[in-house]
C-alpha cells in the first residue's frame, strides 16, 4: 500500500496533463487541422474521423482514468 500512496500523485499529474492536452487540442465545430491554424468547413456537420476521432476517444478513456485515480486516493 505504501508504493501506490507513493505513485499515486505522480500517475495523477501526468494523467491531468495527458487529460487538458488531449481536450485543448479539439476544436468544437472544426476538424483537427484547425487547431493547427487550418479553417476546415467550420460551418457544416462532420464526422469525427482519424486523429480526431483518436483525441475523441483518449480524452474518454483519460477522464474515466483520472476519476478512478482520484477515487483510489479518496479510499486508500
């Protein structure tokens, strides 16, 4: 128990700084490239796809991770 209350914080920070890189780089109503400084039809309806939809689905899987950690920090 003690090598999880020593790592927990560590895993955390990088979870957080993992977590706010994944959702600054989407862009609500633009594709990735306009995050870039590209204007992607901002204006129309599109579907996630590649690295857009990979970002989608990381930021997902960071935020249930990050919620468990600082669960398991709350019990531990």
């Amino acid at each position: 128990m003690d090598i999880i209350r020593t790592i927990l914080p560590y895993v955390q920070i990088i979870l957080s700084i993992l977590l706010v890189a994944a959702i600054l780089l989407q862009q609500r109503g633009s594709s990735l490239g306009g995050a870039f400084g590209g204007d992607n039809f901002s204006a129309t309806y599109h579907k996630r796809r590649g690295a857009e939809l990979f970002l989608f689905r990381l930021s997902i899987v960071l935020g249930i991770l990050f919620a468990l950690s600082a669960f398991l920090n709350l019990v531990i």
